[in-house]
C-alpha cells in the first residue's frame, strides 16, 4: 500500500492546519493528527501506520499492512461538538467548515440538502441516497436541531428515479422533510441556485443562504455528519467517482469509504488504469469546476471525482477566444486549457453576469440562467478570434451557439474533453426546459426548442 | 446582453429580441432583450432578420411567450398571447433637430493658430424666453461596439456658459521660453559645430555611438534636403526636433533652444534586413510615405539627418534593440546639443517663444490622459530625460509598471516623452509628436477649460496588467477633481483593451470623458462600455485604414478642437449623439460644419496621403 498523504488544508478555503504528530509516531485510523490554526478543521489520520515524513503542507503516513475496521472515536458532545471534533467540512466544492455552517441561528429556517450531484458523470452522491437513504433523513433532523430550522428540503435531479423513489418510501411519514426535483442542466448544485428552485428566493452574489433563512448542505456531508454524531467517527474517508479514458470502459467507478490522503494514481489503476490509447488531462472534481492534478496529488475530505479527459487536440496556435463565467473555469484555468490545446490567447470576455466578488473569485448573478452572450460573440469575432473556449453552463452555451457559429466562431467547451470521455452530451445546445413537474411520474417537455423562422 | 428596466423604456421603440431562449410561458421582462446597441451589426451579418418584430414597449405590459424559442428570436405577433398598440412614432429623430441647430454658443474658443479645422458638435437651439443654447457633439466611433446611447432628446440644461462660477485670474504657474535657430545647411564632416546656420555634424560620432551598443553593428548618417525627398528609407523609428536646455535648467523650465529647419530621422534594420517596426512600416521612398506638418512628421522644407541603424537579427521584436538603436543615435544628437549651449548666441535667435502654463480658476477643471505604448519591445517610451527628447536621465515606462505619471503641459511639449513606439506607422506617435502635442496646445489656450496636468499612462501587454494600470489611472483622476477628462491612445486593437478601460475607470467615477483613437475601418474597438459615447476618431485616411503614411492617422490640432468641443458639451450635461454605426467621413464633416458655424470660425482640415506621390506599395496594398 502506497504512503497517504493528509494535506494540512483540506478544503479550498480556511487556513493549512498545524501537526500535532512527529515523525515516528504511530497512528490509528483516526487519530487526530493536525489541528486548526484559523478557518479549518482537525484532521485525523486515515490509517493505521507510521508518520514518516512531515512537509510545509502534509504529512505521510506509511500505512500498517493490517487495516482493521475499528477507528479512534472521537469524544461525545453535544452534536454541534461532535461534527466539529470529526473534522466535518463540505464534500461539494470549497469544504466549508460544517461546524460553522450548521450553527446558523436560523429563525425557524430550512436546511437544503444539496443531493443534485451537478457535474456531469458524478455518481457517488446519487448512489449512496440509492443505496441507503436512512441516515440522510436522519441527518437532516439533527442539522435542523442544530440550525434552528423546522423544515428540511432535500433537492435531486429528477432523473434520478431509483434515488428519488428511495427517498418517496421514507418521505411519506416524515412530513418535516419534503424533496424538490431538479432539471437535469448545469448548474443546479450552486448554492444559491438550490435556495432559489427550492424556496423561490433569488439571491444576490454576495449573499449567503442565511439570507434566505435557510442553509445549504451537500448530500454526502449530512452522511458524514450522522457519523460523526452516532458513530463517533471523524471524517476519514469519502466516496469518489473514477471515470473516464480508463481501462475498461467509461462507466463511473464509484469508490466507497477511500481513506482521506490516497493518490489520484492508486484510485486509477483500481479502477483499471490509465486508458492505453492516451489521455489528455486529470481533473480533480468536477468537468466545470474541478482542476488539473497529478498522479501523485493526494486526494482530500472535499474531493469528490477524478476524471480523465480525451487527448487534446492540436490548434496549431489558431488564435482563441476565452469566455469567462463563474459556472466554470476561472481565467487562469481556461488559459490553461488553451495552452493545452496549443491555441493563442487572443481576447477575454466575461459573462456579464459573473460578478467579482471581494476575494477575487467569481460568482453568477443567476446561475443558469442566461444574460445574452451574442456582445461578446461579436467583440471575438472582432478581435480575430478562430475558436472560443467556454465554461458556461447550460443556458448560456446555448446562447452562445445561437450565434456564435453563424459568425465563423468555432466553439469549444471547457468540459469538452471530459464529456467525450465519459461518454456524455457536449455542452452546446439545451433542448430541456428548465422547468421539472415535481410529479416523478410527469414526464416533461423536452424537447420544444423549435425557432420562429 | 440583458437590459435593464431604464435601457428598455430608452429603447421602447426599438425592436424587441430575445437575448437568450426563453419557454413557452415565459413572461417577457427587460432581462429577456437583447440590447438594440448592437443590432446593426446583427443584421449585417446575417443573424438577425428583425422583419415583423414587435418593439420593446409593445410588450413589456405582461406579454407571455406562446411558444420556446431561442436566443436572438424577434418577439413576433405570433408567439406571443397579447401585445399593445404600436405607439404613433411621434418623436421626431434627435437628428433632425439637431440639424437646426442654431448658433452661437457663447464664448467662441479661440481659433486655433496653425491649424486646420474641427470638429465636434451638433448645435441645438432651443428658443424659449431666454435663449437656452445647447451643444450636441456626435462621437465618432468607428462603427465600435462601444455602447453609445441612442441620442436622447436632449433635456434644456442649464444656460450656457452662465457666469455663475466664480472666476478668478488667469494664473502662470510657470513659464518657458523656446529659442528658435534657423539651420539651412547640414554637413557631415570631422566636427560637430555651428557656424552661421549651417549645421556640421561629427560623422564619427555616429560610429561611436555605435560601438558602445553590443547590438548595434552600424550606424550611419546622412542628410536629406527637400530636393531629396525622393529619397528610399528603411522604416522610419522616429522623428525628433533637436533641441537642449540652456544651463542646467529641467524640462518645462527656464530656456530651451531648438534648431529651426532641421530634425532627427531614426531607421534601422536588422542584419537580415528586417525592419524595426510591428504592424507595418514606413519603409519607402520618403516624399510617398511622409505625412508632411503631422505634429510628429517631417514639415515640408525641412532638412532631414537620418541616423540608420542596423542591429543583430532577431533583435528587432525584443527590447534592448530599439533601446540600443535610440541610445546610439542619442549620441550624436548630444554631441549637436553640446555644440549648441556653447556655440549658439543670442543673435542667432530668430524666433522667441514663450510659453505659459495657465491655469484658470473658476474654469471647467480638465485633465489630459495620454495612453503611451508600453508592451516591450520598440513599444516602449523613455519618460523625463534630462534633455528635449533625449534619453540620459530618462527612466523607461516599461521598466515604471506602466503606471500612470504625471506631467506638466510644459514638459510634455519640452519633449520629456522620448518615444520608442512603434505601432502602426500612420498612427505612432513620435518624439517630435509630443513636443508639439495638439490637445495639450490647445487646451492651455482654451479660456473656456483649465487644464489640471497631463498624465502618461502605459499600455502593457498583458490584460491583468491593462487592468491594473487602469485602475490606478482611475484613482489618480478621481484624486484629481476634475470636471472632465480625456484620454488619447496612438495605435489600435491591443491597446484599445486597456484604453477604453482607462475610459471606464474615469467615467465610473461620474468624471465626463471624451476619447481620442484612429479608429475609422480598420481599428474599430474591440471593446467598450457605456462610458465611451464621446470619441473623436484621428483618423484622415481616405479609406479608414493603417496606410503605413507615416503619422497620417495622428492627433491634430482639428482634432484637438473637435474634442474640447465635445468634452465642454458633455461637461454641461448634454447627451452625444450615437455615431452611425459604419464609419462614414460625414460624422467629422458635421461636427466641423457645426463647429464653424457655432464659433463663426473657418477651420481647414489637413491633408491626407491622397496628395502624396502614389507609392507602389500603397497601390498595391491599400488605395
């Protein structure tokens, strides 16, 4: 078993912990390695074994060759402790602190579950409600305690039936708890998008769902949650979604409980190893939000999928256009992928409605739905553009094709790569309406895309 | 892009478009229209048939789409369940009464001295009890994406220039004196001297200059008289009045001397004979490639030295070339400029100028932005030598950030910018453009403004760094005060990115801007925002385009006059006009033909290359 890497900073905000282990020290599943010295959690270690080395941002453990099932508990406490002692942070996206998150002080608010599993090819989430949808309802209690909400709101995609009709058998005598369907079009798993298709609230950038009485918490977390609070157990290990050029086939390898600090390189080859025939990048997350890695970078309590995107293709340095929104890709990752596809960066556009926030980072105004992008359609074609890269979500691509073709522009797609390795529909075209029956059995209208001539 | 509530009561009568798809059932908001800015461009090129759509207004009233349907669908009777009555188009276009426009607006601006003509404004003359006069200036935008909005009747502002600010004095803040030295001979000998009005020059003092730059292999001199002009020159880098300070006085004080009748020529090649320029190049025979009396070319009648420089392959795209290039000519030029403090007596002046940094309290406060190339390579300016033009004691704005700097009129016209750049040849600005800058001339001369200071702010390569110096510049204005703004850019396309960001920055800030480019065909913006609705296109070209007509496409003193027009306008609340969206010459002949009439002034308009001799290349490329 190759060594496991604990990052000292787990999640994509907050500040690196500090060790409180030395080199030499034995470690047990669970034993508590690194504690918070700002924004973060505790971390525990993931294994049994030695720590042997401890750098600037992580620290290794050569893992016992026994790997019992048994854990260091953390102590009990209040619930509210308990998630905090287990090092419970967000596992769909930034890896918020859940302690924080959960103490909101809601005035007889909402807790949303996020169960959209919003980037295409994921299925970790989806399968774990499939498999057993007791706890998450379970959870939700124990958040709504803890957050001072009465209602609890579990948002899915709505072609996820055998998930949705696990939830429906538990929901029927659970009147506190009710589940909201979802389009399947990108994005819906944003937060601020959950609050606004579940509660009808439109939030400003800047806001927070507090905002809207309610808070936001993914599906998976609420899971780490019940075992922090029934179990005792830290966050230790999470579900990942390996797909992609891999050996085999492209269907999801869904990993359950993989120890926190594993290689991306390990969770390939089990799933089969590195497509022989080639492959063009590693993504660590989703297609839209995820970022490149390496074989060797460890995976964290906030990863969620490892995908292993087609070749690039070579533009021979046709000069590119960058579309910039906040759905997908920041500018320095899609000048990344230009580079990658040995295109010349010739103009930037933003999406009008990708706000700057303070930090530097950017979020929609209203995600997933379109402001008009045919501006800058028009300032690519000006500034010489051949292609365009694009991040957008579903709304906007189409906005973008329906002029960006006519005008010579030809469009490429951030996830591109990714969706042709897992075998989806490239984001293009949206022929599905952004309106779900909330009847599972209703099947909606998908497809009256037709143009008034 | 979606509209807002106001943009769409602006737009009520305008055609109705979904900017993106919207379903059946949908109720038809602001956030569903596209903005009809852009149109115009939409049509042309074949992707949008606005036939049969209904306006803005018509349904904006609770109208619900029939049917899903995609982005850039016109809101047709068809697919949607109710719409209102068209209203009657009764308000008469902007532009007609406009063309009545009368007269008088008080307080003519002085007619500008040397040049030419104008342009700028559209008179409005609103007769009512007292007369109200108003100035609609039409920005010229080559056919930009820059969002102007439509013209919107323009609302009785406040009388025209009323005397209700207090006035003080006109102030000298500082003066200067140039001293004129008539040279009508030039020869290349063994000293470097001046006896009577001719003019010897060291031609060793080249080869010098030479050996001490590693990249220069050659340099050489020779000297072009008017009989002469026919004469083939590689690129031209440069142009450079020859001028010192007298004592140890800085730039914009004290004394300068200039010699009358004689300017530097900068060209260089590489060793493989490739040019030292981007975007095209000057190269050619001089009398078809020279825009004569440019503020940056050659005048007509003027003797030429040239300083021809050749440097190491490759070295023509990366900065130390053009450096090196510049520095070794600097040489001679200092060796003249030594000759001229101990040679040259009072007796030999044949022309005293003094200038006057006035400031005019009470007056509409302005402030000159000039963008100055500053992506690397020739496209660099030294900034503060310690002589005219000169480049000891100069720093770099490359090596400066390219942060924005600070001048006074004075020493922008004493030659503190030496200018490397090297963009397109009829739009550079050169050395010699600066000391004889129109907009700064003419705004120290303007009763009507007061002219706070000139700032030189970089365009640097990279967009982060675009948007960085722009933030600074934005800050520096606002710290300021100012009334208003302009901001002037030489070149196009890159550095459009970064100057209509400087325009933003300013007009974010509730500071009236008016900006200045070639813009025309050929360097159409690639960018905008709602703040460049006031620009004066350099342009003079026949056919809208980079001619490679060194200087041809650069600010002059028309211009100049056309954009204080304009930027008075806009300070007073007045709405510009939208330009026609295809760049026509009919914008700046309007603006002219209102300003002539408004100051009761005849302006003529300068020359373009068409009274050049045609050149081969131009037949072949351009004309």
């Amino acid at each position: 078993m190759e060594n496991i890497q604990m990052l000292l900073k787990q999640g994509a905000v907050g500040k690196p912990c500090a060790p409180v282990v030395k080199v030499g020290d034995k470690v047990k599943k669970g034993t508590l390695i690194a504690t918070p010295t700002g924004l973060g959690v505790n971390v525990h270690s993931s294994v049994y074994g030695e720590v042997v080395e401890i750098l600037e941002d992580r620290i290794i453990i050569k893992p016992d060759d026994e790997q019992p099932e048994e854990y260091e508990k953390i102590a009990k406490g209040t619930n509210l402790e308990m998630i905090k002692e287990a090092g419970v942070i967000g596992q769909g996206g930034a890896g918020f602190p859940t302690f924080i998150k959960a103490d909101a002080h809601l005035d007889h608010g909402y807790v949303l579950v996020n169960a959209s599993e919003c980037e295409p090819g994921l299925r970790h989430n989806i399968q774990q409600i499939e498999e057993d949808p007791a706890p998450l309802l379970r959870g939700i209690h124990y958040l709504m305690e803890i957050a001072g909400a009465d209602k609890g709101i579990i948002a899915i995609k709505k072609k996820n039936r055998a998930a949705v009709e696990a939830l429906d058998a538990l929901l029927k005598d659970d009147p506190a708890i009710e589940r909201h369907l979802l389009p399947d079009i990108y994005p819906m798993g944003e937060e601020r998008a959950v609050v606004r298709e579940c509660l009808g609230i439109e939030l400003e950038p800047d806001k927070l769902p507090s905002a809207a009485n309610a808070i936001v918490i993914n599906s998976e977390t609420v899971y780490s949650c019940v075992a922090a609070i029934e179990d005792q157990k830290p966050l230790i290990d999470k579900n990942i979604t390996v797909r992609g050029m891999i050996e085999g086939g492209n269907e999801a390898h869904v990993f359950e409980k993989v120890p926190v600090g594993t290689s991306v390189g390990a969770l390939i080859e089990r799933a089969g190893g590195l497509d022989s025939r080639g492959y063009g990048e590693i993504i660590m997350g989703g297609a839209f939000t995820g970022k490149s890695t390496t074989l060797d970078a460890p995976i964290t309590k906030a990863t969620g999928a490892i995908l292993v995107t087609r070749q690039f293709r070579d533009l021979h340095g046709a000069k590119v256009g960058i579309l910039v929104c906040a759905c997908g890709g920041n500018l320095e990752r899609m000048q990344e992928l230009v580079k990658k596809y040995n295109g010349t960066e010739t103009h930037v556009c933003y999406c009008k409605q990708a706000a700057e926030m303070p930090n530097g980072t950017r979020k929609c105004e209203r995600p997933g739905n379109c402001p008009g992008q045919v501006k800058n359609n028009l300032e690519f074609k000006k500034a010489g553009c051949e292609y365009i890269i694009i991040g957008n979500c579903s709304d906007c691509s189409n906005t973008v094709m329906a002029s960006g073709p006519k005008m010579g522009l030809k469009v490429m797609h951030q996830t591109d790569l990714a969706m042709m390795a897992i075998g989806h529909a490239l984001y293009r075209t949206l022929k599905v309406s952004k309106k779900v029956d909330q009847d599972l059995d209703v099947v909606d209208n998908v497809e009256d895309n037709e143009t008034v001539e | 892009m979606s509209i807002t509530a106001e943009t769409a009561k602006q737009h009520a009568n305008d055609p109705a478009v979904l900017c993106c798809r919207a379903e059946a059932g949908t109720e038809l908001t602001p956030a569903n229209f596209e903005d009809p800015a852009i149109f115009p461009d939409l049509v042309d090129s074949g992707l949008l048939n606005l036939d049969g759509a209904l306006t803005i207004g018509q349904v904006l009233n609770g109208s619900k789409l029939t049917k899903t349907v995609d982005s850039l669908t016109p809101v047709t009777a068809d697919i949607v369940d109710k719409f209102d009555a068209a209203e009657g188009a009764e308000e008469a276009p902007a532009a007609e009464e406009v063309a009545e426009a009368a007269p008088a607006v008080a307080a003519p601006v002085a007619a500008a001295p040397v040049a030419p003509v104008a342009g700028g404004v559209i008179s409005l003359h609103i007769g009512e009890g007292k007369d109200i006069n108003i100035q609609i200036p039409v920005g010229i935008g080559g056919g930009a994406v820059a969002a102007a909005p439509a013209a919107v009747a323009a609302a009785p502002v406040a009388a025209a220039p009323a005397a209700a600010e207090e006035e003080g004095e006109a102030v000298v803040v500082r003066e200067m004196t140039r001293k004129h030295y008539k040279i009508d001979k030039v020869v290349l000998g063994d000293e470097t001297k001046i006896e009577g009005t001719t003019l010897y020059i060291r031609e060793a003092a080249a080869t010098e200059g030479a050996d001490a730059q590693k990249l220069v292999h050659s340099l050489t001199l020779d000297v072009i008289t008017p009989d002469n002009y026919h004469t083939y020159t590689e690129t031209v880098m440069d142009i450079q009045p020859i001028a010192t300070k007298e004592d140890d006085y800085e730039l914009g004080e004290g004394v300068t001397r200039v010699l009358d009748g004689v300017v530097m020529m900068v060209t260089g090649i590489t060793e493989e004979g490739i040019q030292v320029g981007e975007f095209g190049s000057s190269e050619g025979y001089i009398d078809e490639n020279m825009m004569w009396g440019r503020p940056g070319a050659v005048d007509k009648g003027e003797i030429i030295i040239r300083a021809h420089a050749v440097i190491d392959n490759k070295k023509n795209m990366e900065r130390p070339g053009p450096i090196a290039i510049h520095t070794a000519v600097d040489h001679v030029t200092q060796e003249i400029r030594n000759a001229m403090k101990k040679q040259l007596t009072d007796e030999q002046v044949v022309d005293t100028q003094v200038m006057k940094q006035v400031r005019r309290p009470g007056k509409k406060k302005i402030v000159i932005v000039k963008e100055i190339m500053g992506q690397g390579a020739m496209h660099d300016n030294f900034l503060f030598p310690t002589e005219p033009v000169g480049v000891l004691g100069a720093k770099p704005n490359v090596d400066l950030g390219n942060v924005p700097v600070a001048a006074n009129p004075l020493e922008v016209m004493d030659g503190c910018i030496h200018a490397l750049t090297c963009i397109g040849p009829a739009s550079k600005e050169m050395s010699r453009h600066y000391w004889r800058e129109p907009l700064v001339y003419e705004a120290i001369h303007d009763d009507d403004v007061d002219l706070v200071g000139v700032i030189f702010v970089g365009s640097p390569q990279a967009n982060t760094d675009k948007f960085y110096v722009s933030r600074r510049l934005g800050q520096m204005v606002e710290s300021m005060n100012v009334d208003g703004a302009f901001v002037t850019t030489e070149g196009f396309g890159n550095n459009h990115v970064d100057f209509t960001s400087h325009i933003e920055q300013i007009g974010k800030r509730g500071v009236p801007v008016v900006g200045f480019s070639f813009c025309a065909v050929q360097g159409a913006l690639v960018t905008g925002n709602k703040y460049c609705d006031a620009m004066i296109d350099n342009n003079k070209s026949m056919s809208g385009i980079e001619n490679e007509v060194l200087a041809c496409n650069t600010l002059c003193h028309e211009d100049a006059i056309r954009g204080l027009a304009m930027l008075k306008a806009k300070m007073a609340g007045e709405t510009i006009k939208a330009p026609e969206r295809k760049y026509t010459h009919a914008v700046k002949e309007s603006n002219v033909e209102l300003i002539e009439k408004a100051y009761g002034t005849k302006m003529e308009l300068v020359e373009n290359e068409q009274s050049l001799p045609m050149s081969e290349k131009r037949k072949a490329k351009y004309d």
